[in-house]
C-alpha cells in the first residue's frame, strides 16, 4: 500500500540548518496498522506530514522516495496530492479542535471534504455529512450536523475528525495522536471504533503515539524513532518483551504501570532516593457538599452534586473520571475560578465560597492557590519569555520578581537558565511545563491544583515531570489536588483518590487499594480501560 525509502527532511532555522529525518524507511501492507512510537522530537509527525506534503514553511524533502500503490509520490505537484489527499490518503490531527473551524459548522466542513472529491453535490452534502457523522456513531447525527465545534465535547470532536478522515473512503489512514487528552474509556471507544472502520473498509493505518500500551493493543507491527532515525521494529510481543535497543527499553521503564514505583519511571542513572515527605493530620482544604448547575435552553445541569472530601497538609488527593464527570468544574471552584450554587470550601479555617470569584483574583489568598493547567502550550502567554512569565504572578500578588527569585525557581524546576529568554515555541513540551510549575509556586502556595500536567507529554517527559512534582512536594510541603484520566499515574503520584461519575463521587480511598481492587463497576470499567504492553502486562499477571 505504501512504501517509504530513505527519507530525509531538512529544516531551514535561524540558527541553521536542522535535519529532522535522517533516511527513513517504513513499508506499510494492505489491512496493516502499522504503529510509530517515540519520544517528542523523535520525527514522528514530521514523517506523516512528508508522506502528506503538509510540511511547515521551511521543511523540505532532500532526499528518499514515498510510493502509494506502486505511484511516485516523491515530488508530486498540488494538484496531485490535493486529489489524493482525502480520497486516497487522509490523516486524523492531533488536535480535534484545531482541526475544525470554529465558525463552521460541522456538516459544513465534511461537505467541504466530500465536495471537493467529487462525492456528493451542494444538494446531497448534508445528508451524506449525516451519514459520515452516523459511521462514525454519533448519537442523534442530524441534530449534530448543524453544531459547532466549541458546542460538542473533545471525544465528539474527535469523532467528528474521524468522519472528516473516511468521508471520501481513503485506502489508508495516518493518525497523529489521535486520543491525546482523551478519557481512557472514550480513548479505548475511539481507538475500538476506528480499528472496526478499518477492517470493515479493508484500509491500511499509521498509527502515530506516544503511549506504548495503545500502540501494542491495536498495531500490528511497531517502528520506534529517535532524533529523526528508526532504531528497532518488530511486533508488539516481541519489541515489548524482547527489546533489542536500549532507547526502547528506556520508554517502556519510562511507562507508568501497576507494580512499579515512581522512580522505577527514570533511567537507571537517574534513580536518586525518594525524598522524606511529611503528612500531616491537620486539614488544610475541607470541601463540604459542594454543587454546581448550570443553566441551559432544556433545564439546569447538575455539573457537580454534592461533592465533599478533605486534603491534609502535604497530602496528594487525585480526582479521576470520564470527561463530563465535574473533576473540572470541581477544581476550578476549589481554584476560585468559578463560583458554587452552594457548599462550603474551607481553606486553612476560612470559607473562600463566601468570596466571589470575580472578586477572589486579587485576594490575597489567591496567592495559597495556584492551579498548573492542562495545556502547557496555550496555558503560556506566546508573546511572553519563560522569564516573564514566571515574574507574573511575583509582580501582581508578590512583593516583586527579581531576577534572583526567578533564577532560584527556574533551579528548583530544573529549567536550564538560558531557556528563561524563551518564548514557548521554542522550548520542548516538558520545558513548557516546568515553566507552568515554576509559575504557579512562585508564591509559596499550601495547594496546588494538577489539571492533566502530563497529559500531552511523551512517556519520558512525562516521568521527569511526576518525579519533579514529587520532590517539590518534600521540599516545599505542598498539597495537591492531582485531576487526571490516567488511573497509573494517579497511583504512583497519589496518597488518596476519588473517583467520579455523573457529577458525584462513586468511589474513594488509598489509591493504591482502589486501583487493585476497585469496589464500583464503574472504577474497574477505568482500571480495565487503560491500555499496557504486552510486557507490562505478563509483568502484573506475574508471568
């Protein structure tokens, strides 16, 4: 179906030239997924946008030979890849949401695709988007084809780009991390249904990730990238279980499991003792029956119901549960980012729910909270240096930012000096977010609120940042409120979980009790969700 022969990219930069393919070769067979994993910077993507011709201004081909069905791609003109570029060959992004318009509807932009391929007239290009939108399971799909993008969650906009990709039938498929930020269960839904669509259509697949175990449950073989260059491939069961390249090796250590402790995630190099950390019994947030509705066209949403739980001094409490379950809504009312329909939130003896948000942001207490955001990429102001953006919070609710504070947080963070003078396109994923964790300790808080820190990080990058959290945490004795989908790492980070579903808690206690033995249906429909490699997995059953 394709095959790729010693392919090289070279960027051209300020600082010079910049290889970031270095003869790749790949071969992908009809009704094959073929799996690309690697750590950010591996070459990864840059490969699927070279099959694709989307490289960025700059990029160009230098050398190598890409065939599709015994066709030279290798230097095609516009008007042939835009001919084949949906028909023949389509991608799934990485991000859904930018992918989509956001000012077009959705029906609109699958027409668009369908259109401009000849499948489907301005008459007929609605019902054929219904029907795209029904392939992919969308429930009421005629209702949803006149939605906008910011209207539709990030699994339905998934789901959406999915459509977008198959609309025109394409014999084969390139997906770019298509469930990052995604729920485990919506991601294990999505992943189920796209793997069903491609044996159904009998089409070819790249799957490109960072998550071992997603790519070993569905990828029929395995290439593993670094620094632009393939270093092994083999088959799930044998790259996993038998791997030839310490590179590989590296990455499976790196990810997050039952069994293995948090250090256990670094390079062997890199394994310093566990830093003593003290639990006090003294309760620094106490949450008590918290709600949260919200008004809409067809009656009120109960966002979060009844919500109560207590986070003691130096204490780490992780929030888990599907996308819509109100850990969200639930810490950015903790955060004072959103106001409650009613409850208490006592902090360090004071009800902060008695005190508007509108009015909370330049409380002084503002400064005992700070919040580490999800996105390390939109989270940074683009236009800001790391300096300046670590000296924000110092300057508006701090006794000023001296440029020896912001060195001694930049230390504590482990973020290279030079890279202060950054802005955050050029710094990697894990540099952007130590820069969102120096800024939110820069005020010395009590509690410190996670919202999916690791989620977009590669496996390795990942593990550098749990470990960091956990040594500033012994260091500084702050508490976390640690929100994520990721039960593995909930359990190497946390000391007590929670477990919601619906806008109420299901379940909760020591996180290592509930991970292993889940007492709801729901908690271990979300420990059985999470995908793990093949040698992970012969690991837990003690194989």
């Amino acid at each position: 179906m394709l095959s790729v022969t010693n392919l090289a990219v070279r960027f051209q930069t300020r600082r010079g030239p910049v290889d970031a393919l270095k003869g790749v070769s790949l071969d992908v067979a009809s009704g094959e997924i073929l799996g690309v994993v690697g750590e950010s910077g591996s070459g990864k993507s840059v490969t699927a946008y070279s099959i694709m011709r989307l490289l960025e201004a700059g990029g160009q081909v230098t050398d190598g030979t890409v065939r599709y069905g015994g066709v030279d791609l290798s230097d095609p003109t516009e008007t042939q890849m835009g001919n084949i570029r949906g028909r023949e060959i389509s991608m799934i992004f990485q991000n859904p949401r930018a992918a989509l318009n956001p000012i077009r509807r959705v029906g609109d932009q699958i027409g668009d695709v369908l259109r401009r391929h000849a499948r489907a007239t301005r008459t007929t290009a609605r019902a054929e988007a219904i029907r795209a939108l029904e392939a992919v399971r969308i429930r009421d799909a005629a209702a949803r084809v006149d939605a906008y993008p910011f209207e539709l969650s990030g699994g339905m906009c998934q789901r959406v780009v999915i459509a977008l990709a198959l609309a025109c039938d394409p014999k084969l498929l390139i997906m770019d991390e298509p469930t990052t930020g995604l729920d485990i269960t919506t991601q294990k839904a999505v992943m189920d249904l796209v793997a069903d669509l491609i044996r159904d259509r009998g089409m070819s697949a790249i799957l490109i990730t960072h998550d071992l175990g997603l790519a070993s449950g569905y990828c029929d073989r395995i290439m593993v990238m670094r620094d632009g260059e393939v270093v092994e491939r083999g088959t799930p069961l044998s790259l996993f279980t038998t791997p030839d390249h310490p590179y590989t090796r590296r990455l499976i250590d790196a990810t997050p499991r039952l069994g293995a402790q948090i250090r256990e995630l670094l390079p062997v190099e890199a394994r310093t003792p566990l830093p003593e950390r003290r639990v006090e019994d003294e309760p620094l947030l106490e949450v008590r029956n918290l709600v949260k509705t919200f008004p809409s066209r067809s009656g009120p949403v109960h966002a979060v119901r009844d919500v109560s739980f207590t986070i003691n001094k130096g204490q780490t409490l992780g929030l888990v549960g599907e996308s819509g379950c109100g850990k969200s809504t639930t810490s950015s009312m903790v955060v004072r980012l959103l106001d409650p329909t009613s409850g208490q939130i006592i902090f360090r003896g004071e009800d902060l729910a008695a005190t508007p948000a509108s009015r909370f942001a330049r409380d002084p207490r503002r400064a005992r909270i700070q919040m580490v955001f999800q996105d390390a990429t939109n989270s940074l102001n683009p236009r800001h240096t790391s300096r300046q953006s670590i000296a924000e919070p110092l300057r508006r609710l701090g006794d000023g930012a001296s440029d020896e504070r912001i060195a001694e947080l930049a230390d504590l963070v482990g973020l290279p000096l030079p890279l202060l003078d950054r802005f955050p396109h050029q710094l990697s994923g894990g540099q952007k977010a130590r820069v969102g964790i120096a800024r939110a300790i820069a005020l010395d808080p009590d509690l410190l609120i996670l919202d999916e820190p690791t989620a977009a990080l590669d496996v390795s990058s990942q593990a550098v940042v749990l470990n960091l959290l956990i040594d500033l945490q012994a260091r500084l004795g702050i508490s976390y409120l640690f929100v994520s989908h990721d039960l593995n790492v909930v359990r190497l980070l946390c000391d007590q979980v929670i477990v919601m579903q619906g806008g109420s808690i299901v379940e909760q206690g020591p996180a290592e009790q509930v991970m292993r033995n889940p007492a709801t249906d729901y908690t271990r429909t979300l420990v059985a969700a999470a995908p793990q490699p093949p040698a992970l997995q012969q690991e837990e059953q003690g194989l």
